[in-house]
C-alpha cells in the first residue's frame, strides 16, 4: 500500500527529478541511452523530467557513449549515493558488496533506489525492504526479476488480495537459448554454449545460469512476493543442465516432450489447511515439458511464467528474458514510477513477511523420467521394477531398446516422492545387472 507522504521523499524541484546510475556496464550503457532517448516521451505522459545527474564507474576516463555528457562520469560512488542533486539512485554495480553498503546509504539518506541486482535481492532483500520503508523511499527491482517481463508490480500490486498457490516457469535466457538450439538444431551442450556467447546472451563465465543459480535467486524474489514469506536464493534447490545430452532430447521427444530449465514454487498449506503450518517447496531444475504445453513453446532467450491463483485462475508473462536493453526497459519503468512516488510525496512498500517454512525436497513429488543401461539377461527388467515397486515407485512407461549383450531401459513413472525415487535408485545402482543409472529428469505438470 501507499505509504502517507513523508519530508525525505519531496527532494524534486518543479517536475524535474534527478537520476544517478552507479555502474555503466552493458546495461548501465543501456539505461542511460534509453534514459536519454525516451525523456521526452516519458514528460508527455507522466509530466516529469527525468535528468541523469550523475555516473559512477570504475574508470571515468574510458570512452563511452556519444549519448552521454562525459562530465556526468566520476570514479567515487558515494558522489552519487551522498549528492544532493540525485533523486533517485540506480544500481547495476552487480554483486553482494559494495552494491549492499551503496544501497543502503543511499536509502538511509532518504534516495529512492531501483536496481536490477538479483543476487543482493536474494540474499539481502529483508534488510533493504525495511531500509527503504523507514526512509519513507521506494525500493523497486523489476529487472531482477525476469529482465523486460513486468511480474513483480502485477504480483504485488494487481495480485495483492489473491491466494497464490505456485509460481513457476522460464526465468533464464541464456538456459533457455542453449535448450532451444540443442533441441531445435541438435548441437551438443558445448556448441549451444558457444553460440549463446557469441550472440550476447551468455557472458564468458555462465556458472551462474548454467548451474542454475541465476534462476534461483531469481525463483525467491518472486515466490517471497507471490506468497508474502521471505525466500533466499539458498532456501531453492537447484539442479543445472551441465550433463544433458542428444540422447536425453531425442528420447524427450520420443516420448513428447522437450526439455526446459524450470523455477518452480509451491506453497503448500498447514495440516489444519490454515497459513500457520504452510511451507514452500522450491526448486530449479531441467523438466520434460509436454509438447502441447505453453512452456513447451518458449523459444531463445524468451521466459515465461505462470502465476496460479486461487480466483484468477493461471496467468502466463513472457517476453524477452535476456539482453541489455529489455533490462533497461524494466529498470526505466521503475524509475518513472519511483519518480512519481516522490513527486507525490509517497512510496509503496515491499509487503514480504516473515522467513518462508521451505518444505524438504525429498518430500515433493513429480513424475520421473529415469534412463538406465541394463545386461541383456532373462529377469532383469522384472528385477529392476520390483525395485522400483518396494520403494512405492509404480512404473507409468517402459521403453527398451538393446543389443545381444546391453539394453538401454527408459522408465517414465507416476507421481513419487523424491525420496521414494532416491531409495530406489541407490538400491538399482547396487544390482549386478544394472550397469548404469543416466540422467533423471521431473515431468513437469
């Protein structure tokens, strides 16, 4: 809700209110060309002038932008975060520290903040949401989320009186593009890789995306919003696609379905069905998409995510979820509303709770995907799914194709919890016949 009108926040002169940007990487660059070009339309609509005051970077001396007045650059950040002729503080420094201490003073002297800084969201997003609301500022971070895909307002604006039960999807492109080419195009892990740096859409050290990292920090910043308890990037497990290869994705599609790197959160309620007892399950992993399926159909480096109501029903946001200037986008729309938050003399808070009770993973269950390679030898298929069958694992689908001496066995399952599936895969990896156990994958539903 709006917050009353408070002193800190009536800095602007007349409709002119002041930017500072700490960090003028490729989105930096980004923002402030579009910054730039769009003020005069952003006056015609709203009636505020947006003005870049200031620019922190690491080296002021490097050429930059002929859009940009190299007298707005300066190497100290606290000449922004500190400056009286700023108004409104971006961050795209990136990382934990200094981008942390930055924000913070700039909250604590009264500035409103927007940044696109998932991992600080994630880790620290508590502190900095009160931070901001006993400045009477906002703190706004839509880019953090899914780049240019507007979720954050509409989950905590527009969705602030629903009952949301999950919120899951594609939230990395650069994930995204690689299953996209290695599915489409049938290049190998390695390839798809390359090709995304080429392009743009991976940077030279992906860790973060391919491990799934990026898409749990990004998975806590949505589900602490969509069911008001904080989650921390370390709350959501996560599984990356290191690993995959053609032959997860020719059988994907042998059995209808393509692969996709997921985000998903449910909230699950107490024994008694009330909020006292609800957990949250969260996770990141590669999924069995069916083909029919809207996910299955987000291509590149689009996302997509599905937020299920209880009154709405399932809404889907897509749109472009990599690339410079689909972030810029997002930051610029958070600044025009932090803009006209201070022009009012008024700001929206966070409305996150207390720490999410997270549900074990063991204890959440999905259908499986499981790979095998078995002795070519009377009984053995028997043997492998009464394994299964002892653990509480039934057997939906059997797919075996073999030579004289090793067959490769494909078992699809019905719904199991992971622990169930972990008991009986250990007791599989253990019979003599079973040469291998490969890739295990969910089936999304």
């Amino acid at each position: 809700m709006d917050s009353q009108p408070t002193a800190c926040t009536l800095s602007a002169m007349g409709n002119s209110v002041r930017v500072g940007l700490l960090g003028c990487g490729t989105v930096g660059e980004a923002f402030a060309e579009l910054l730039v070009e769009r003020r005069g339309a952003i006056e015609d609509v709203t009636g505020i002038s947006l003005e870049l005051a200031r620019i922190a970077v690491r080296d002021p001396g490097k050429p930059r932008s002929a859009k940009l007045d190299s007298g707005l650059f300066t190497g100290d950040p606290y000449d922004v975060v500190k400056a009286d002729d700023v108004d409104v503080v971006v961050e795209l420094i990136g990382g934990t520290a200094p981008a942390g201490e930055l924000i913070l003073a700039a909250l604590n002297a009264g500035k409103s903040v927007v940044t696109g800084n998932k991992e600080l969201v994630a880790s620290s997003g508590p502190e900095l949401y009160a931070a901001a609301d006993r400045a009477g500022v906002d703190f706004f971070f839509e880019a953090a989320a899914v780049a240019a895909v507007p979720i954050l307002r509409p989950i905590r604006e527009s969705l602030v009186g629903e009952d949301v039960t999950r919120v899951a999807g594609i939230v990395n492109g650069t994930t995204n593009y690689i299953l996209t080419r290695m599915t489409a195009d049938g290049l190998g892990f390695d390839e798809a890789l390359a090709k995304a740096q080429e392009l743009g859409y991976a940077e030279p050290d992906s860790t973060a995306d391919i491990t799934g990292a990026d898409a749990a920090s990004k998975l806590a910043i949505l589900s602490s919003l969509a069911f008001n308890r904080s989650v921390a990037a370390d709350d959501v497990a996560r599984e990356g696609i290191v690993g995959l290869d053609r032959e997860d994705f020719e059988l994907a599609a042998q059995f209808g379905y393509v692969i996709k790197l997921l985000a998903v959160a449910d909230r699950f309620p107490g024994d008694t069905g009330d909020e006292a007892g609800a957990q949250i399950g969260a996770q990141v992993f590669p999924a069995l998409v069916e083909r029919d399926h809207p996910l299955a159909t987000v291509r590149d480096s689009f996302n997509a995510v599905f937020v299920t109501t209880s009154a709405a029903g399932e809404l889907m946001f897509y749109g472009r979820g990599a690339g410079p200037r689909p972030s810029a986008s997002s930051i610029l729309g958070d600044v025009a509303a932090a803009a006209d938050h201070l022009r009012r003399g008024t700001h929206r808070r966070v409305p996150v709770g207390a720490p999410a009770a997270i549900r074990p993973t063991e204890d959440l269950e999905y259908s499986f995907y499981i790979r095998t390679e078995v002795d070519e030898a009377p009984g053995v298929l028997s043997q492998v799914t009464g394994v299964f069958g002892r653990h509480g694992v039934s057997i939906r689908k059997v797919d075996q194709h073999g030579s004289e001496s090793q067959a490769r066995v494909v078992f699809v399952t019905f719904p199991a919890t992971e622990r169930a599936l972990n008991a009986a895969l250990d007791e599989l990896r253990g019979l003599g016949h079973v040469r291998g156990v490969g890739r295990v994958l969910r089936i999304y539903k």
